[in-house]
C-alpha cells in the first residue's frame, strides 16, 4: 500500500476508533467538510503536509500515524523465541 492510500484508511479508522464524524474532524482541523470525506474516498487534489498535519492535530496524534502502513506494524505481535522448541511432559 502506498503512503498515501495509507492516509484513507488510517484517517477513517482512527476517526471512528475516535468516535469522531467527519464534520467534527473537518470542524477541528479547520477545513471544509467536503475536502475531508473527499481525502477519505481516495480524491485529494491539492493535498499539502499543512492539510495532513491540520487533521492529525484533530486527532492528537502524530501525522506519521496517518500516513504509516500498520498492517506492516508488528509491534503489537509477541515475541516469539527462536531455538529449540520445549518439550511437553
């Protein structure tokens, strides 16, 4: 996925892990509402680090967490220990 298709579905899924509609994103990051389901659907003409840093500030995160693939995020995994495999009695 490309860093900026990144931006979509980070920004959908955050806004609703968030609780947030797009008019309250829009409101908060001080842009029309229009522009913001637009940059969701895929459509950003004219998009600038500005606008991405306006709705990240919306949010309270960093904009690098718009704009990240997490699918490729294996923080959240555990760590798993290489060797030999233990026994069972």
């Amino acid at each position: 996925m490309e860093c900026i298709d990144n931006l979509r579905v980070n920004l959908r899924r955050i806004r609703l892990l968030q609780g947030l509609t797009q008019h309250r994103v829009a409101d908060l990051a001080g842009i029309e509402y229009k522009y913001l389901q637009n940059i969701e659907a895929g459509r950003w003409p004219n998009l600038t680090l500005a606008t991405v840093q306006k709705i990240a500030d919306a949010l309270k995160i960093k904009p690098w967490e718009l704009l990240c693939d997490v699918s490729a995020d294996k923080r959240s995994e555990p760590v798993r220990k290489r060797g030999k495999k233990s026994k069972k009695a």
